[in-house]
C-alpha cells in the first residue's frame, strides 16, 4: 500500500474518531447531565478533528488517544460498565497503532 494512500485513510479514520468522541460527550450530557462529560469529549474529540490538519498530527492523535485509552480502561475497573469503556478503549487502541504504523512508514522514508 502506498505511504500517501494510507495516510489519507489515517486522517479520516482520525477524523471519524473525533466524532465519535464528540458525539459520545454530547450524550453523556443528554443522558447523564454530565458537563465534565460534555467538556472532556469536545476537547478531545477536537483534538483528533484538528490534528489532521497538523504537520505532527500523528503525534496529537496518538497523545490523546493513549489518554482516552487511560482514562477509559481505569473507568472500566472502576465503574465495571461496559459501554461506552469499551468501545473508546478499541478505538483508541486502534488509532494508537495507525498513526504509530503511519510515523514508522514516515520515518523508514527518509532513510
């Protein structure tokens, strides 16, 4: 597969995460009247919508995914709920090793 190709298919899958991340902060408010959760998922969920625009956005997604990730893994212990643990923990495992993957295709590049 081509560098370019998977790149662009990074940025959207980065892109798709913010939203969902977003999404899920608006309905924790919606459903829990919870304005730390609203707050936490337009932040982050920002973050990841912006990075793709960034030189070193690969980077950004992957600071806050691994953010995401502690955060919701330390929920799931805690609370021992499974939604929407456990969903975020998948996604954001799996932004962590495209992004990490599109850096090392990067770096192999330019030597």
């Amino acid at each position: 597969m081509k560098i370019q190709n998977l790149e662009n298919k990074v940025l959207i899958f980065n892109f798709v995460f913010g939203l969902l991340v977003v999404a899920g902060g608006v309905i924790g408010y919606v459903k829990a009247d919870s304005l730390r959760s609203l707050v936490a998922g337009l932040f982050f969920g920002n973050l990841l919508m912006v990075s793709i625009w960034l030189k070193w956005g690969n980077y950004l997604a992957d600071i806050v995914s691994i953010s995401l990730l502690i955060f919701f893994i330390m929920r799931l212990i805690n609370t021992g709920k499974f939604m929407p643990a456990v969903l975020i923990i998948v996604l954001a495992s799996m932004c962590i090793v495209v992004n990490t993957l599109v850096l090392h295709q990067r770096s192999l590049k330019k030597s």
